[in-house]
C-alpha cells in the first residue's frame, strides 16, 4: 500500500500517517498482565491496539509498527524526508513523508 501511495504522489506530495505504537501496547500488556493498567490514560485494551478490533475485516490490523519499524517502511519506499508527527493518542506514533 505504501508503495502504491508513493508512486501515484506527485513531487513534493505528502503523505501522513498514523498508527497504533506496537512499543506502547506491548508495555501496556505487560502492565495489564499485573494488574496496574495501560501507562496512559484513555489509551484502549492493548490486544485491541495488536490486532484491531476484529468486528469487522477493515478493522483487523494485518502488521504492527514500531517508530524504527515504520520510518524504515516510507524510507525504503523512496519518501525522501521522514519526520515523526505529534499524535492525537498517546499510544499512536505519526510520520509526514514527502515524496
């Protein structure tokens, strides 16, 4: 899909993303496991964050990223900058790639 997204882009296009930090929810499953809770608020159950919400097949996650993880996705895709973006969900990371 990232491929796709960077060919169709013109020069100097942007591409923003966003997506569950599989880093957070590993600590946040860990923490759960022993009865202290996600290390932020409003953050939801971190299975949910692994692997979607499975209600239906758009909501099921097929990978999860890391910030090394997703950043080395857009760079090996061509994106020729790659900065990480402030997100909405603590338990999210966030990249602008330009093209």
């Amino acid at each position: 899909l990232v491929h796709e997204i960077f060919r169709i882009l013109r020069p100097g296009g942007k591409l923003e993303i966003y997506v569950p930090d599989l880093d957070q929810a590993i600590k946040d499953l860990a923490l759960n496991q022993i009865g202290m809770g996600n290390e932020f608020e409003n953050c939801c159950d971190p299975m949910l964050r692994i692997y979607g919400q499975n209600t239906s097949e758009p909501l099921v996650h097929r990978w999860g990223y890391t910030r090394d993880t997703l950043s080395g996705l857009l760079l090996n895709c061509g994106f020729s900058s790659v900065l990480e973006i402030p997100c909405k969900h603590k338990d999210e990371i966030g990249y602008e790639a330009i093209k």
